[in-house]
C-alpha cells in the first residue's frame, strides 16, 4: 500500500469506465478516475494529474472493500499495469467484459445474436514485449507500470505462457552477470510451432558476439534471435529451427517474421479460423482478406480451395504469406498487395470482385474502407476485432447500408483488462 499523505482524498467509486478504471463523481463538474478499484468501495486516494475535467488519481487504501473483491492476485498486480481488473471475482470481471459489447450491441441492433464469450486461460498469451534496463550493479527486466515509464521486474506472470517466462527468468539471471548496456532494451518473444522467437531492438550498438555468449548456453527451446538497430532490418544472430506457426487442423502454417503480429492466444486463433471456415464453405466463394498479416485466415482458406486476395501494409508480413503459400504449394490461388489502409481507400468495384471480405484491422479499425464497403454489397462481411468502440463505430456504418449481423462471437484473449476480440458476420440480402 502506498504511504498516504496530506493530500489524500476519501472518494466513492460509482463505476468503472470502459477501460475498467474506477470512476468517482464526487463533483458534478469533475471525475476521479482511480485504478484498481471497484464499484461500491470507498478508498483514500491522492491526485496524480489533472487534464480538461479528468482527475488521476492512485489509491492509497481501500477504505471500504466490494464484497466483489477478489483476493486472487498475482504478486505483481497493481504494480505491473499490464492487467488492470485481477481485484475483481471473476465471475463478476466476466460479465462487465460481456456487457461491455452487449448492451451497445443491443442499443444499435435489439434483435441480435450474441453468443457466450469465450475465455482464454492464464499463462496462454503467446507473445510478449518486456524491457531490460540495467544499471550499477542493478538489473531490471519486466513490464512498464500502469501509464508510466517506470520498469517492474516480473518474477512470476498469469498472463503469459509459461515457456516465455521460462526464458525471462533465465535471461535475469544471465544478465545479473553480464552487462550489456546502461540504455534500455526491448525484447519481443514469439512463441511458435518449435519454440521462442525473439527480436533484441536497441538505439545504441551492442557487441554482437558477446549477445550470442549470452544466449547459446540457455536451456529455453530458442528458435531464433534477431538483433535490430535504430529501426534497420533485423539481424539473424542464432538460428536453430524454423519460425513456423501451424494454423487450425488442416496441416497448414505461416512463417512468422521477428516480432511479426500473429493472434495473442491459440484458443482465439482456433475460434476465428473455426469460424470462418464454417461461414465460408462454397470453394467457389471469392474471398478479400484484408489485413491479412501473415496469413492467420488466407493459409487455412487456400488450403480449403478458395481463392484468396490478401492486402496488408507490412511487407515482412506478406513476403512471409508469399513464401509460406509457395512452401506449400497453395500460391496458385492466391493474390496479393502491400497497401496502407488508413491511407489508400479501396473502390466499390474492386470490392465487388469478391463473394466474401475479412477485416481484421488494428485497433483503430477501419473507417475509411467501411464506406465504400456498405457500398459494394458484398454478400458477406467477417470483421474481426480487438476494440470495442471502433467495432461499434463501424458496424453502425454497415448496418446504415442494410447489413445485418448475423451473429457476433466475444473472445476474451486479453485477461483482466478492457480488451475484446469480437468475431462478427454481416450480411445483406438484395
Ligand atoms: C489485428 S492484425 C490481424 C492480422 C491477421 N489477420 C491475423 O489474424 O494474424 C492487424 C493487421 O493489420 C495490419 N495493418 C496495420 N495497419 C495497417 C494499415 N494502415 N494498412 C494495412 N494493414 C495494416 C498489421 O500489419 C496486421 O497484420
């Protein structure tokens, strides 16, 4: 608990906002957001910041426990800000997620289909980004605590896989020896079909040899490491087996580049391509993938027989999709193109070259392709995303064009924080 001092404030929490940050409302005119609190409780807190009619605020003491509190945390909760909801029973943290997507789901369209959220597990995420800093005789490595760029060492995390905490303890240990530099580095570990694939990024130069010293005697099932300087291209360092990701049941896999996106958990990746093979059976269905990645959703659908568009903006991405279909002999029916979505909006026509589009967009969503989109009245829309309010945004922009959900799936592959993935299926009947 943090040391109270002469500015601290008793404030009751009436809510949490979207982001699972408790709200107070003490004055109409102002709101106290405070972390790691609940509905119902009373806590000392002390003011941070304060921005327009925000004020940010750390509790110092519960003044008042929620029967809904929950005392299952793990060691670092409320100091990590990776998780911001563990404090709450599960079965209550559980449906406030749900609601976040259903009652503004029910607000636009009272006739829909929701189906039961699908959870992931603990230590299921299967990638991760932690820091390194290291100092005089002092190392730190782990994740930033909750909005601040302060480094928390992980010991012990719920969230991420197990194998991948493997190896962040035995770089600790490693690095408690050896120093590498006093700038800090980032480290992206992968975990794929024969192990750990990690991407080192620093602004300074680090020797190379010593870097390999370091990691040739590790006991963690390393597939590769790959060092990149100042945004340059990554440098291949070890090698020991290849960066092959195997998606859903039909034998089929994707090459994953260093740090490359694919889904953060294997539950989610099989639910979504589960489902999207069902929606589109009929081979003769031509299909638009866009932000296709490295392949997640056109590997499987090529190997079912369809042919597939993909478009992404990541080169590395593509060129991986490229390879992967030639290995596998699935390129005769597949197209592509690098193109930034954001910026290069596609035109009704092209999209009526399709039976059936993806859309899997970043967390910013899709905005400027939705229009046109609505437009083309293309038989069939599967958006797929990892945020909530830009689904809503663009899903109200395809119902004003006629479409209908069909049905939404919520996934829940982000424990303990607002974050959503949401499978969803648009149609529309001429
Ligand atoms: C949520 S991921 C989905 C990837 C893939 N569907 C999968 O499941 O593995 C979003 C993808 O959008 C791509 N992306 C991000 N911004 C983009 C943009 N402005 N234009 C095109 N693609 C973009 C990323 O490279 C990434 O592959």
């Amino acid at each position: 608990m943090h040391k109270i001092t002469d500015n601290a404030i008793n404030l009751f929490i009436d809510k949490l906002d979207k982001s699972g940050v408790g709200v107070s409302s003490i004055q109409k005119e102002e709101i106290y957001l405070i972390p790691y609190t609940l509905p119902g409780e009373t806590v000392k807190a002390e003011i941070i910041n304060e921005f327009k009619s925000k004020v940010y605020c750390s509790s110092l003491q519960i003044l008042e426990n929620s029967s809904e509190r929950s005392k299952n945390t793990c060691e670092h909760f409320t100091k990590c800000g990776g998780c911001l909801l563990q404090h709450w029973k599960y079965k209550n943290y559980k449906q406030w997620k749900f609601n976040l997507i259903k009652q503004p789901l029910l607000k636009l369209t009272p006739d829909i289909k929701i189906l039961d959220m699908i959870s992931a597990e603990n230590y299921s995420r299967r990638r991760a980004k932690f820091f390194l800093k290291q100092g005089n005789n002092s190392c730190k490595l782990g994740f930033k605590k909750y909005k601040s760029e302060t480094l928390i060492n992980i010991n012990n995390c719920i969230i991420i896989d197990t194998e991948i905490m493997r190896f962040l303890t035995e770089l600790k240990n490693a690095l408690n020896t050896n120093y590498l530099t006093d700038e800090v580095i980032v480290f992206h570990v992968n975990k794929l079909d024969y192990g750990l694939d990690i991407l080192i990024q620093t602004n300074k130069s680090l020797k190379i040899n010593e870097l390999i010293n370091i990691f040739k005697n590790f006991k963690s099932k390393i597939i590769s490491i790959y060092y990149q300087q100042n945004n340059q291209n990554p440098e291949l360092i070890l090698f020991y087996n290849k960066n092959k990701l195997s998606f859903g049941k039909d034998n089929v896999y994707g090459l994953i580049p260093p740090a490359g996106f694919f889904q953060a958990t294997k539950l989610a990746e099989n639910e979504l391509i589960k489902n999207i093979l069902n929606e589109i059976q009929n081979k003769k269905e031509h299909v638009l993938d866009l932000y296709s990645g490295s392949g997640t959703f056109t590997l499987p659908l090529l190997k079912k027989g369809h042919k597939v568009y993909s478009i992404d903006n990541n080169n590395n991405s593509i060129q991986s999709l490229l390879k992967s279909s030639r290995e596998q002999n699935l390129f005769n029916n597949f197209n592509y193109n690098i193109s930034n979505l954001t910026k290069e909006k596609i035109e009704i026509h092209f999209f009526q070259n399709f039976d059936i589009v993806i859309l899997d967009p970043p967390r910013a969503g899709a905005i400027i392709q939705v229009t046109s989109l609505g437009k083309s009245k293309v038989k069939k829309i599967i958006y797929i995303s990892c945020n909530i309010q830009t689904f809503l945004r663009d899903s109200q922009i395809l119902l004003s064009y006629g479409y209908k959900i069909k049905y939404i799936l919520p996934i829940d592959q982000f424990l303990y924080t607002s974050h959503l993935e949401i499978f969803s299926v648009f149609e529309i009947f001429n």
